[in-house]
C-alpha cells in the first residue's frame, strides 16, 4: 500500500445544475477547483495532504476496490415521460501509484448498484477524496 503522493490523480465530480468539483495531483501539491452551479464562481487552491492523508486515503481506495472498477457505468434504463430530460451527474476518476492504476467514469451510475446518490462505495469514496482536501466539499 502507497504511502505518499500518487503518481496521478484526476477526480471530477458535477453537473450543470448542482455543484462540480475537480482535483488533481500537479506533481507537487493538490489542486482543488469547485463551481457553483452551472459552472459560475469558480474557487482554486492548492493543497499539500500529510502523509498520514496519504495513508487513509490509500487504505481507503483498498478497501473499496477501486482498482477493480469498471471503464464506464451507465445508468439502468428507467420509464420517463416524453420530453424529460434527467440531469445527471457525471464523474471520472484517473488513479496511478506504484504498479497500480485504474481508469473509471460514470453518468448517474457508479461502482454500486442503483443509482449513484445511493451507493455506499460511492459516498465514501467522496468523503475519502473530501478527507484527502482537508474536509473540503467533494460530493
């Protein structure tokens, strides 16, 4: 298990109609961006986790598999009237460490079965990226 900075870290998360947040690691620090809905006020820092952030959030990536995660999730078919239109949320995720990598993304749909709100995988792997920025929003 890694215990210091990744090799690569992209993680997006948002919609058009909600909050959007992106991170990604630029070789020395953490670079956060979040926007207010419709992509409006954008907010950038620079972050520089602990080791021991390191730590959990890499313990944390173990423990949900997310190396085994799937190229791409859709979302289940669902009855909707003519005419509506579902905005979803839309994530990805590029992660490398060591001889470790994995690719994913998703339209309303994640690791978990069901929608994307209502998975637990999901939800913690926001709360871990959200420990990694120092309790800053992620989801």
């Amino acid at each position: 298990m890694a215990e210091q900075a990744p090799i690569t870290l992209e993680v997006y998360l948002g919609s058009v109609t909600g909050p959007s947040y992106g991170v990604w690691w630029d070789g020395e620090g953490l670079l956060y961006e979040s926007f207010e809905p419709g992509y409006r006020s954008r907010q950038q820092l620079l972050l520089s986790p602990s080791q021991a952030q390191w730590r959990r959030f890499w313990r944390t990536m173990d423990q949900l598999g997310v190396w085994q995660w799937a190229e791409r999730y859709q979302p289940r078919e669902r009855f909707e009237p003519a005419g509506v239109i579902r905005d979803g949320m839309h994530w990805s995720l590029t992660l490398a460490e060591a001889d470790r990598q994995v690719e994913s993304c998703g339209d309303s749909a994640g690791p978990d079965p069901g929608d994307l709100d209502e998975g637990p995988v999901f939800e913690r792997f926001c709360e871990a990226i959200s420990r990694l920025l120092g309790g800053r929003a992620f989801a």
